[in-house]
C-alpha cells in the first residue's frame, strides 16, 4: 500500500539511531539496539530464555558474595557463562563484549543497575 511504503521511505531516510549522551539512555538505547529483550524481561517486557532483569541492580549485589552489582553484571556480558542463575540454560550469545566500545559496556552496566 501508499501508506506502507511512505512508512519504509522515512524509515530508510531516518539512518541509524543517534547515540544517546548519557551513559544510563545510551545503555536503555544499547539493550534495545542489542535485542537483549529478546531474551529477558524487564517489568514484564520481554523474552523468558534468560532471567528477568526488572531489578537486575539491585538483586545483582547478592548473585555472587564479594562480587560489587557492578563487577557482576559486566562480568555477565564479557563472560555469560561464569555466572549461570538456576532455573536458566546457559544461552546468553557470546561475543556481545566484543561488538561493544569500553563506554558503550560501561553505559549498559550503568542502565542495568538503574532497574531496581
């Protein structure tokens, strides 16, 4: 239809998303952009394969004893395997670390601690 193919013309025009500046957006924009909704949910949002992640920043401080929230869930990313949350396979992708600039991990370790 007109309709669908004036939809696709502005979405081609449009380009790649602009980065966001702050480091939490970047990080929501970086999870989005990543597809991790395709595996874990967020306030019910979301995929099951992996665990939810609404309070991710909070529950994380008690995944691992002695691990910070933070050493946590980077260590998650660049090593999906090293810390599996019962009940869940171990299917995270690996290789996201790798597809991601020292910032842009560091912006989506800052979103993931801001869901509390």
């Amino acid at each position: 239809s007109c309709l669908a193919r004036l939809a696709l013309c502005a979405l081609l025009r449009a380009g790649p998303e602009t980065p966001a500046t702050g480091p939490v957006a970047r990080g929501a924009q970086l999870y989005r952009q990543k597809s991790c909704a395709s595996c874990h949910a967020v306030a019910g949002t979301g995929g099951t394969i992996g665990p939810p992640l609404t309070h991710i920043g909070t529950v994380a401080d008690t995944r691992q004893p002695g691990t910070t929230a933070s050493d946590y869930l980077r260590t998650s990313i660049t090593d999906p395997g090293a810390y599996i949350v019962p009940g869940f396979p171990d299917s995270m992708s690996r290789g996201l670390a790798r597809r991601l600039s020292a910032g842009d991990l560091d912006a989506l370790v800052q979103y993931l601690l801001s869901l509390r």
